[in-house]
C-alpha cells in the first residue's frame, strides 16, 4: 500500500468534484490562476460490494496476525542467536522491520477506510502514514538489492570469510538503506494533505494526494508518481536481482566444475542464494497486481468522460484487489524462509516447540495448582 488515501475516497472525490472545498491552508490554492477546472459529473455512482468488504476485512486481519507473529519470530531468532547475525540475516531483519512496519499502519487503516467515509486523524497523521509506508517498502527494495548484490560479492570472492556479528560494512549499508528510504518518503510527507467536501449532505474530511501542489516539483512529483513507484520500487529491484543472479549463476557454474558440488560451503552459499531469490520473487509476484491496476488507470482512464464511474468502479476493485496483495508481502517473508530455508526451518521449528512446551506447562500448572492465582497476589504477598 503507497499510499494513506483509499481508492473508494479518490472515486468519491472524482464523482462529486464541483462541491469539493480544498485545504484553504495550502499555498498554492492562493495563487491566482492556479484554480482546478471543473470535470463533468459522474453519470453513475461507484459502487463496491459488501461481500468484496468483508472479504477484504479477513485477508487484513489475517495479515496482521501472520505478519505480527511471523516476522517477530524471524527477528527473535536473529537476534537471540549469535550464530545467526550474519550480513544477510541482518538485511532479512531489515526487511521485517520494515514489513512490520507496514502492518502496524496499513493494515488498521485498510480496514478502517473500507468502513468508513471520514478522515478522523487529522492533517498530521494524514501526512505521517504515507510517510512510513513509503518507508517500509524502501526498506524491502533496497534490503532485496542489498542482498542480491551480497550474494554475488560473497559466491564471487574466494577469500571471503564469514564472521560472526553486524560488521561494520553491515552497519553502514544498513544505515545507508534506511537513510534513503526515509530521504525518499519524505515528497510523501509533503504531497499528501486534508480536503473537506459536501456528500449526501455531510462534510467528509478525507486524507489524499493533494490535487493542486505547492511547488513545480510537487506538482511533477504528483503527475509522475506511478511511473516513479513502479520504475524504481518495483522494477529496479527486480533488473538487480536479474543482473546479479545472472553473474551469480555463471560464477557457481564454473565452480561446479572445479570443486566438489557437495562441499558444505558450496552447498550453504547456494542455500543462501536461494533464500534471497525467493523472497525477490514473492514481492514481484505480491506488489505486481497494484502496479498493473495502477498503470491501467494512467493509459485508459479519461477524467474528462462523464461515464467514467464505470471504469472507475472496475477500478476499485482492481486497486482493493492489488492492495490486498501488496500486504501479503508483508507477512509471506517468513513463510517462504520456513520453506527455503533448512536453518531458519530450524530455528522456527524450535521456538515453535518452546512456545507450546510453555502453554502446556503452564495450563498444567493452572490445572493442578488451585492456589496459583493466589500465590503471587500483591495483597497477598
């Protein structure tokens, strides 16, 4: 999800645009000339089924559970394990931060805007949650670059010894990703503002991408945002892992020749390699959908048509649908580590087991220890 504003909002705004009041607090509203014409009305509402709602409603609250529950674990047993505190383990941490980052915002709101038709929160959260989704999903760009570009350097050198802990090249890269993740969410920040309108004889506040921008570049920024989130969020990861793997794969070829196939660190390294090529393909195939709906509604939308609700509403789904799959990336990390990866599996297998030794424990002891409750009352202590 890019953005905080909800697809049926933007349908609502489009539809009944004469009696929109923009943010009177915005600059460039100010400026003589620079007022939005008005586009024809809308000759049928846009419509989304309650079904389609409801449905929505459970894949986030799924989500959110898997999600949670999911990339505490991988982070727990990053960090817990010293052994496991590699380079790549600690980009793979990175990238379920910025998953749970994107869960703990994303999720609560979609399901609120599916409800809802108000923007409660004010201008400041309205500028300050597309700001951290942007974020989340720079992180998992830049950790997924990072980590094919590390594969390669890894498989390539020879003399590369793995160490135990965050080296300092670690920390730096580190440091560099979530700088520019943050530098580039911050037009977000700025875009993003509050608009009051007249529907069904009631004043909405809704969060969106502002129509009329401060400055040229904002204004550009607004007009080339897909094409930007799809040249750069979606497709750059996507040609570096190409690229790299594509080295990678000569590098491990002419290996193979040379040494034995089944030696222990040829055999980890192709493991390694396979986990980060996994969890590439699964944000492709997660973040495709909205791309795809997104890039549709730039070449074949025509605001200016007055029977575009119909596309609109075709359109909506779409966007609910390619939202829905968007989040999912967010919570099938740690899923596609369990089945790629032997150690992780391991690992997860085992905090598994402690976690139901412990709920078995302690039922048992609830079980056959009346005074449990009593026994560690403050009153009574």
């Amino acid at each position: 999800m890019y953005s905080a504003v909800s697809p049926l909002w933007c349908c609502k705004a489009d539809r009944i645009q004469p009696s929109v009041t923009w943010n009177s607090s915005h600059p460039a509203l100010e400026a003589p000339g620079r007022s939005r014409p008005l586009l024809p009305m809308c000759s049928e509402p846009t419509r989304i089924k309650a079904t389609f709602k409801y449905i929505s409603i459970a894949w986030s609250f799924a989500v959110f559970v898997v999600g949670m529950i999911g990339n505490l674990a991988l982070l727990r047993i990053i960090y817990a394990n010293k052994a496991m505190r590699s380079g790549p383990n600690v980009l793979i941490a990175s990238v379920a931060s910025g998953d749970i980052m994107h869960i703990v915002t994303g999720m609560p709101l979609s399901v609120y805007k599916l409800l809802a038709e108000d923007w409660p929160f004010g201008v400041t959260f309205c500028k300050l949650v597309p700001f951290i989704q942007k974020t989340s999903v720079g992180i998992t760009v830049l950790s997924l670059c990072a980590l094919s570009i590390d594969r390669y350097r890894v498989v390539a050198s020879r003399n590369h010894i793995k160490g135990l802990g965050v080296s300092k090249n670690t920390a730096a890269k580190l440091a560099l990703i979530w700088a520019v993740s943050i530098f580039l969410a911050v037009p977000e920040a700025v875009a993003f503002d509050m608009i009051t309108m007249e529907y069904k004889g009631e004043h909405l506040r809704i969060c969106l991408l502002h129509p009329v921008q401060s400055t040229r570049f904002m204004q550009f920024y607004k007009s080339a945002k897909d094409w930007w989130l799809f040249g750069f969020y979606f497709c750059m990861p996507l040609a570096c892992t190409a690229v790299f793997y594509s080295l990678l794969t000569c590098v491990m070829l002419k290996r193979s020749r040379t040494q034995n196939a089944f030696h222990d660190h040829f055999k980890q390294r192709r493991e390694v390699a396979r986990t980060v090529f996994s969890l590439v393909v699964v944000f492709a195939v997660c973040w495709l959908p909205l791309h795809i709906s997104r890039i549709l509604k730039l070449t074949i939308y025509n605001e200016g048509d007055p029977s575009r609700c119909h596309l609109l509403s075709v359109f909506l789904v779409l966007d609910y649908i390619g939202i829905n799959m968007a989040s999912v990336n967010s919570c099938i990390n740690p899923v596609a580590l369990y089945a790629v990866s032997k150690i992780f599996k391991a690992h997860f297998k085992v905090k598994l087991v402690n976690l139901c030794c412990y709920c078995s424990s302690s039922n048992l002891s609830k079980r056959h220890s009346p005074d449990f409750l009593f026994t560690f009352h403050p009153r009574l202590n």
